[in-house]
C-alpha cells in the first residue's frame, strides 16, 4: 500500500507541475525580431519621394498635392499594418500661400541684378516688385540697430538656430524691433547653413469647430536666404549702397487638411489611451523633420498590431498630424494645427490619457558650428537629443530605452522650453507627455536629405519608444511615479568631453543684449537643465537652471563666457568663448 501511496503523491506532483508550465505565461510582448530597419527605410524613402517631388524650393509636405499623396500613403500603410478604423479627419485651416515671390540684389559689384535664392517668411505681409535701400543690423540685439536709420529700408539680419531649433531673432528681439521702429522689409541671413530656411514669422489661427480663424500676420515682408547669399550682401554693403527688389505675393483661404488616425482596442482592463503622434508635413525635403519618424510609427503599428489584443492593458491611437510646421509662432495657441484639431474633435479623451507620445526628430548624423567660425562640422556620431516630458516618471521611461539604444549625447528639458507640439494643445489638454527628439543644423531647410540619416539611427529610436509603449502599457491606472537614482549603465569616461558654449553676437554694444547656449557635449548621459551654468566674467551672479540665457554687459571690455555642464553622474564639463563690449 506504501507504494500506491508513493505513486499517487508523484503522480499528483507530476500534475501541478504540468499544469504550472502549461499556464506559466512567456514573455507578456514580443521581442523585436520582427522590426525591421529595412521596412523603416523603404516607408522613409517612399514619403521623401512624395516630398521632393516638386523639387527645390517647392518641395515638401505642405497643403498642396503632396500633403494629399502623403496622407493617402499613411492611410493605405497604416490599414497594412494592422490598425482598426483607419480614416482621415478633415479639419479646414487657413492656408496661407506664397503665389509668387522673389528677392534680387543690386550691388556696386553687380548693378545690373542678382536673383538671390530667397524663401518667404510664412505668415507675412506681402511687397509688389519693390525696390528698397539695405541697411545691415548683425543678429538684431538692440545695441545692433544703433546708428541704424532703418525707415522704409529692407534689414538685413544674421540668423542662427538655438540648439539647431529657435531662429535667433525671436531671442534677439530682433523680430519685434524691425516690426516696431519702421523697417518696410527684412531678410533673414543664416549664417551657417547655406540654404534658405522655412520660418513662421506671424501666426495662422487657432482652431475652432474643426476650422481656422484669427489668422495674424507679421506687418511687414520677410524672406529667409542661405550662407552664400548672406556672405554676398554683407560683403557687398561694405563696398557701398546696395538696393534689393523684393516681390512677396500670396493668398489666404480655408483649405482642407487631414490627421489620419488608427486604433488599438485594449481588453478593458485599464479606461486609458496611449496617444502616438507625430506630425507629417514638411517645410522641405523633411528627411528627418518630420519624415523617418512617420516611417518609424507605421513600425511601430504594426509591432503593436502584433500584440493580441487580450495582452493589451490599455487603448492605443496612432496619428499622423498635419499643421505642426505651418501652425504659425509656436508661441501662440494652437499653432499646431493638427494638434490643435485633433484634441478638439476627441473630447471623450479628456482625463484618459495616460501618454501622448510625441514621434519627431527620429535620429540623425550630428554635425556643429566649430566654435564660432561659421563653419559646420560632423560629429560622426548621433546627433545630440532631447527628451522633453511633463513628469520625472516619464523622463525615467525614456531615460531607460537611452541606455539600452542611444548613441551621442542627450538632454533633458522642460517640456515648455522648445516645442509647441506639446506645449500647446496637447499640453493645454491636460495630457501627459513625452517626446524623445533630434535636430540636426540642417532643420527646416534644403539639406535635410535623406544620406544625413542612416537606417540605423531610426531603427534605435523606433525600438526606443516601442520599449516606452511596453511600459506604458504596463503602468498602473492613473500612475505617478518618482524617478530616484541614476541610470545603471556603466561609463568608462572621467569628464564630458569636447564641450563647446556658442555666443551671439561675439562683438556686443555695451548695454546690448548676449544670448549664449550649449554648442556640443561629448557624453551619453542625461544633461538637465540645472546642469548648466553661464559665468559671463563680468562679476555678475552665473545663470543657472537655463540651457539658453541672454546677458547685458553695462561696460566695455572684454570678457569671457564660461558654460560648465554637470551630469546626473556627477561628470563636469568646462568651455569658454571671449566675447569684445564696445562703447
């Protein structure tokens, strides 16, 4: 009987055993073995195709036959994919368009006429055919325009991107002084990349049942020329008066535009969507603004489709936006417009969203001015990126899938600080938000092609916030979590190396205003905001807290600017740049 009694036990053992590995559950998601950087590549490469179609400076995704090509790929891609309800909300902005425009320069070199390669402001006033005196004003700091008689003249004003992302002018107050002290055109000069770049200088509505209003345009005429055309005027006046011909004629009109959307029902067991977005016009080519992110989305999509839909804890919407380049100032509401539409048609989103996930700027080849030559240079790694997020709990998320898949180096700021995608409307909506990002020096403008992003690059960012969504989708309802401790991925460095503070302008009336900001950083790890600070060496408390800060210097002299970076693990980086106060 012993032995029945040994053979039932084992038996019975036996069972639970069974039964234990029968219900063990594998791994909850898929690996990524089935994202493929090649499929990324090809969706890249067909949206570019659609893109540069027209070719120079009539390329881009804008409301003109390319944005309808590309929104009808993104529908038909997205329903491949695996997405349920795929459609295409209509939503009517207020399309502003240069019909015709031009800019030709009359030097004492060329009296007879050059046609510069000039691009309008958006959002501007026009000029018929008019020909006008140019005067010179540096970056447009205030102490530049003195001296200065500038009424009824053409401005000819220097342009650098803050952190590759803000036009100088805005910073420079430049904007506003041309507008207020009787300038009757200005021109944009960027000093670094020799292509015109695409500008908002006023602002195209908010808006309201589904349509566009309360348009604003900049009073006067502004146009946007490359380094070469700059380098030409600026040596031109120094030889004696130049004139320019300046024609800027457009139109204004409701115009229909599209989100297309696609959904990922969840089982139920969490009442809360996570929102993946990102917006799919162009000003140019848009290689990398904002087209191998919508080729890493329809990835993702079909990753996610992968899922069954019983492991799905929460709802999934994907979106691909339009408007976010022609929304207007991004200081303004609603100046995404898809965004702005978007949230305006799904109320029932309000309070269940428990990520918006803003895809943008999805990797690309770094490149940097050399301390302040003008001269761009690579970096020959990844461009330097940004995480920007309404919470350290999301910032952790993103933090964790840069250690894994990041290469170069990283910030993180506030989410106000640069971007209106999630500052504006999806902010305003009271959503949570994350966006890992990348801009290269070449953004907004003609050489964002396709060979400055390698498959590669996209590939990691789109395994990046694959692995957010997975966390996402595990997080519990409503979670707030606090981040504590630094990320656990072993460093080999001691300092952060080849650090570089840019300076503009480096010859600056006394009185006047200088803008200074982080050029580069050679390391991997998270920079924050109160990891920077600015000793401008003239006595004065170091700014701490900002990435990019203007100072006054009250006498003359010459002084040096020093920016020192610390890092979550405690590294320390140190550059200088002098700069000259004149009376």
């Amino acid at each position: 009987m012993v032995w029945k009694t040994q053979l039932k036990s084992l038996v019975i053992l036996l069972t639970v055993l069974l039964m234990a590995s029968a219900c063990s559950p594998g791994p909850k998601y898929p690996d990524f073995s089935s994202v493929s950087a090649d499929s990324i590549r090809s969706h890249h490469q067909a949206l570019y195709d659609i893109s540069t179609k027209a070719g120079g400076l009539d390329s881009g995704i804008r409301l003109n036959d390319a944005g309808a090509r590309a929104a009808d790929y993104i529908t038909s891609v997205y329903k491949s994919a695996g997405l349920q309800n795929v459609r295409q909300e209509e939503f009517l902005p207020l399309r502003w368009w240069p019909e015709n425009y031009g800019v030709t320069a009359f030097t004492p070199g060329q009296p007879s006429g050059k046609q510069l390669v000039a691009f309008p402001l958006w959002y501007c006033e026009g000029i018929d055919n008019e020909e006008l005196d140019l005067v010179y004003v540096g970056y447009g700091t205030p102490g530049e325009w003195a001296g200065v008689n500038v009424q009824d003249k053409a401005v000819l004003m220097d342009m650098k991107r803050i952190m590759h992302f803000i036009p100088s002018w805005q910073n420079t107050m430049g904007k506003q002084i041309a507008r207020d002290i009787g300038a009757k055109a200005i021109i944009l000069a960027d000093t670094l990349v020799d292509s015109p770049s695409g500008i908002s200088a006023g602002n195209g509505g908010s808006i309201k049942d589904q349509k566009g209003q309360n348009a604003e345009l900049y009073s006067i005429p502004g146009f946007s020329i490359g380094k070469s055309d700059g380098d030409f005027l600026r040596n031109a006046l120094k030889s004696g008066p130049v004139k320019v011909k300046l024609n800027l004629k457009y139109s204004m009109n409701p115009t229909k535009a599209v989100n297309v959307v696609g959904e990922l029902p969840g089982n139920g067991k969490v009442d809360e969507y996570i929102v993946i977005g990102g917006h799919y016009d162009t000003w140019f080519n848009g290689a990398l603004d904002n087209l191998g992110s919508q080729a890493s989305m329809i990835e993702m999509a079909k990753y996610l489709s992968s899922i069954p839909q019983s492991q799905r804890d929460r709802n999934i919407i994907f979106v691909s936006l339009f408007g976010h380049e022609y929304g207007g100032e991004t200081s303004k509401p609603n100046a995404a417009m898809g965004h702005a539409a978007f949230v305006e048609k799904h109320p029932e989103l309000k309070n269940k969203v428990t990520c918006f996930l803003d895809i943008d700027g999805s990797g690309s080849w770094g490149y940097e001015e050399v301390k302040n030559t003008g001269v761009i240079a690579p970096t020959n790694k990844d461009d330097k990126s940004g995480i920007f997020a309404t919470s350290w709990a999301l910032t952790e998320m993103a933090e964790e899938g840069i250690q894994k898949y990041g290469k170069g180096p990283w910030g993180m700021y506030p989410v106000s600080t640069f971007v209106a995608d999630l500052a504006g409307p999806i902010g305003d909506a009271g959503w949570p938000c994350l966006m890992i990002i990348s801009k290269h020096i070449y953004y907004h403008s003609l050489l964002d092609t396709m060979e400055k992003i390698t498959p590669d690059q996209v590939y990691r960012r789109t395994l990046m916030n694959l692995d957010i969504v997975k966390k996402l989708l595990d997080s519990p309802a409503g979670f707030i979590l606090a981040i504590d401790g630094n990320p656990s991925k072993a460093r080999d460095v001691k300092d952060i190396n080849n650090v570089s503070v840019q300076v503009i302008p480096l010859t600056i009336k006394a009185g006047s205003l200088a803008i200074a900001w982080p050029g580069y950083w050679d390391d991997d790890l998270v920079v924050r905001p109160d990891g920077f600070a600015f000793d401008f060496g003239d006595g004065t408390t170091p700014v701490t807290g900002k990435v990019a800060t203007g100072h006054v210097y009250e006498k003359p002299g010459t002084y040096t600017v020093t920016m020192t970076i610390n890092d979550i693990a405690g590294r320390r980086g140190v550059a200088s740049q002098d700069v000259i106060v004149i009376p």
